[in-house]
C-alpha cells in the first residue's frame, strides 16, 4: 500500500479482538463476519533500521518495554515475555552501532538490563528455571553488580536444585546491597533448605548404617559379659558332666555293697 491508500479486511469476529483484554468488548457480535476499511495515513521508518535516528528507536523500545509491563502487570506472562524479547532485539542492534557515543550506549545497556530482568521475572512466573537463568546471565554480560539480576538468578537456580550456587549468587548481592531486604529473606530461605537437606540426608544415613552398626556393637560386646562362671562357658559344662558321672558311679557302688 501508498500512503493514503485504502483497503477492506473481512475476518471473523473471533479475531477481532485482542484476548489479552480481560473483558471482550460489548460491541462486538457473538458470531458472524465484520468488515474493516483501513486507509494507510503514514509511514514510519521500523526501529530495526539502524539509519533510523538512535533517540528515535529508544523511545520505541520504551514504549515496548511499557507494553510488556502492562502484560506483566495482567498476569499474562507469555506476552510480557515476547514484547520484552522484541525491545531487547532493537537495543542488541544498538549495541553494535559504532556511532553511537558513550552516553547513548550506557542508556541502550542500562534499558537492556531492565529489560533481561523483566524477561527473567515473567519466566520465574511461568516455571522456567532455566530460561529465566539464561536472562539473567545475558544481563550479567552487560552489568554484573545488578542486584534484581542476581537476586533472580539466585532464586532460578535454587528452584533448579542448584542451592549451592544460589547462595554464591545471593551472598554477592546481599555484599553490593547489605540493605536489600528481598535478598536477605531468599539468601535465608535457601541456606534452611540446604540445612534441612542435610538433616534429612544425616538422618537417612542413620537408619540405613546406624541399626547395623549398633547390633554389630551389642555382638561384639556380648562374649564379654560372659563370665567364666556362665552356663554357656565349655568349663562349666564340662565340670558339670564330670560331677554328675562322679554321683552316678557312686550310687553304683553304694547299691553294690
């Protein structure tokens, strides 16, 4: 299409509407066809074109960076998600423009951060460990003091199992911000669960090795507390079936006489 041209689009009414809205607007009918008539009134440059100007495309990643947080903001973190990823892809190009002097750079890593960050939290809201790791790390390669990177990090790897990494992760965070509040409670969090872990694994050990290693003790210890003078000592059995041959033959030979 030209400027000012017009079209028709014809489509069903099930796609008429954005289903990230939470209500479905009343003016749209259950069923059938709509008809739309578009007329192309301006053209923009896109913010992947890199002789479009620098302030130009920051204030699009902005504005996407926006969209994405109000999809955060509605719990719909698959969209939040995406809208990040498409604002991280402008900012990645503008990374590796040469002319772009050192302030506008330091703006671009510092957006790029937040963004990571974001990725990373919706991914921590769906489950995604490892995703969620992965933005992380990419925002370490840009700013590896951020303390929400790596009190993210710290929390994805400890959900992957990975509890002795996280509180490597944490205790950096909680030494560049003593005063971090948030990162205190997880670096707790963590350390009790290793510790109740280990507890558990310690406690494990001992039903499976202690019981043998107490019968094996009580074996050891019971010839012992045998006395010469016990029932099961072979001198009083034999002392005993020599007395009682000795009262045999006497009684023998009592009888005789």
């Amino acid at each position: 299409m030209q400027k000012g041209e017009s079209c028709m689009v014809v489509a069903d009414v099930k796609y008429c509407w954005n289903k990230n809205d939470q209500t479905r607007p009343s003016s749209l009918p259950q069923s059938g066809t709509l008809t739309y008539t578009i007329q192309l009134t301006t053209v923009e440059d896109g913010p992947y074109n890199t002789s479009v100007n620098i302030e130009h495309r920051l204030k699009w990643a902005e504005n996407k960076k926006q969209q994405g947080n109000s999809f955060y903001g509605r719990k719909n973190f698959l969209s939040s998600v995406v809208s990040y990823k498409k604002c991280l892809a402008v900012l990645k190009q503008a990374l590796h423009q040469e002319n772009i002097d050192e302030k506008v750079q330091a703006r671009v890593r510092e957006l790029a951060v937040k963004c990571y960050n974001n990725v990373a939290a919706s991914h921590l809201q769906l489950a995604e460990w490892g995703r969620a790791v992965t933005a992380c790390t990419d925002a370490e390669a840009l700013d590896s003091n951020n303390v929400k990177t790596l009190l993210r990090k710290g929390k994805a790897l400890s959900q992957l199992g990975k509890d002795a990494d996280a509180v490597g992760v944490l205790k950096k965070a909680a030494k560049i911000d003593p005063n971090a509040k948030d990162v205190q409670s997880e670096l707790v969090r963590v350390t009790k669960k290793m510790t109740a872990q280990k507890d558990a694994q310690k406690k494990m050990c001992e039903r499976m090795f202690g019981g043998g290693q107490t019968n094996k003790k009580v074996e050891e210890e019971e010839p012992s507390s045998s006395s010469i003078f016990s029932w099961k000592s072979p001198f009083v059995y034999g002392s005993s079936a020599m007395m009682l041959a000795a009262v045999i033959i006497g009684l023998f030979m009592y009888q005789k006489q």
